[in-house]
C-alpha cells in the first residue's frame, strides 16, 4: 500500500508540473515541496499503521484523491488527517488538518446549521447569530481542546478540508451537495466513526497533549 500511495503523490506531481510547464515550483528532485512533504509523510508511517489504515477501507479512495489532486497541499493534508486519526498524535494536527479537525468536530458534536457556525468552531468567531446555527458550550469547548485558527486562514483551510478532492472527500467522510453548501457527514463511514470514537473517548490530559504535540511545545 504504502508504495501506490508514493506513486500516487507521484503522479500528482507530473499532472502539476504538466499544468505549471516552466513555471512550476520544484525541488532539486524534480518534485513540488508540498508534494515532497507528502511523500515524506507517506515514506516514515510503519508497517502497522498501514494495517489500521486498510481496515477503515477506503484505500481505493486515497489512491485515487491523492493522485488527482490539483491543490499540492491535499495529499499531505490527506495523509496528516488519516494519520491523526489511527494514531491520535497531535503531531500531525497541523493548518488544514487541523481545520478540518475542528470543523468536523463543529459538524458532529457542535451540530453547526450554517457555514458561518462552521467558522466559528475553528475560529471562536461569530455574530449575533452564532447561538442559533451552533451548540455555543460544545464549540468551546472544543476549541479549548484543540485551539483555534485564524479567522483570515479559516477559508482556504475550510476549502481544502471539504471542497470536492479534500480531505473529507478524499477519505468519505463527509460531501457537499454543491460548492457553497454545509457538509454533510457520513457516519456509516469507517474514518468517521473512527474519529467520532475517538474524540468523544479522549480524556483531558489526552486532550492537552495533542494540544501540545501540534503546536510543537
């Protein structure tokens, strides 16, 4: 498994630098630094943590995200998300990731109803009518478990989280009937019910370390 899902980052490099021609942004290897951050990703997981990944069954999907994606930054997101999900390391928390995180959180536990209560559970940003569209004590207290982002990052981050490629996609948890529209989660889905278990399972002290893993401290 781990050497399709190297050829798919591969292949996703040479469809990159097929659409950027001279303009395309390489390494000395000939490959997009994002896309070498996937690689490197894919390259350290050990052997047992394929086997996890297998049985959330959804390695055709992967492969197949992975190795269409148009963003460079999709497949190491990808990868960082399906990661901290089998593993529960907060290492692997990071930008988009991390969004999606929070968001999917927002969606699941904080029952966000609009795409600003959405914001607002990874950003702690809201307006007169976030108590409405979001259960205000659950957005908080995720945040206090995960931290926040940045209102200014929240957009790209949402985009590569759930638009059509991104994270949720890729792994099947989540779809949009439309660009605009709220995800809508699918909890007969493995990846999600994995992480819905494991978030609802996570003590405080579980939580503050991930806190800590994926802010470096």
């Amino acid at each position: 498994m781990k050497t399709e899902i190297i050829n798919a980052v591969m292949s996703a490099n040479a469809q990159y630098i097929t659409r950027k021609g001279a303009t395309a942004n390489l390494n000395k290897s000939g490959i997009n630094p994002d896309l070498q951050k996937a690689l490197d990703i894919v390259r350290d997981i050990p052997d047992g943590q394929f086997v996890a990944i297998k049985k959330l069954e959804i390695e055709t999907r992967l492969i197949d995200g992975i190795k269409s994606a148009t963003n460079t930054k999709k497949p190491m997101r990808i990868m960082q998300a399906l990661l901290f999900t089998i593993s529960g390391n907060g290492v692997f928390l990071k930008s988009s990731a991390k969004t999606f995180i929070l968001e999917f959180c927002g969606l699941v536990i904080g029952n966000a109803k609009t795409r600003e209560a959405l914001a607002f559970s990874a950003t702690g940003k809201g307006n007169e009518n976030t108590s409405d569209e979001i259960r205000i004590a659950k957005a908080r207290a995720i945040q206090k478990a995960f931290g926040l982002i940045s209102a200014q990052s929240e957009q790209t981050q949402n985009s590569v989280s759930f638009s059509a490629g991104g994270i949720a996609d890729t792994l099947g948890i989540a779809t949009k009937e439309k660009r605009t529209g709220m995800p809508v989660v699918n909890l007969d889905n493995k990846v999600a019910q994995a992480l819905d278990a494991m978030i609802s399972a996570m003590t405080d002290s579980k939580l503050q370390l991930i806190v800590a893993q994926s802010t470096g401290k």
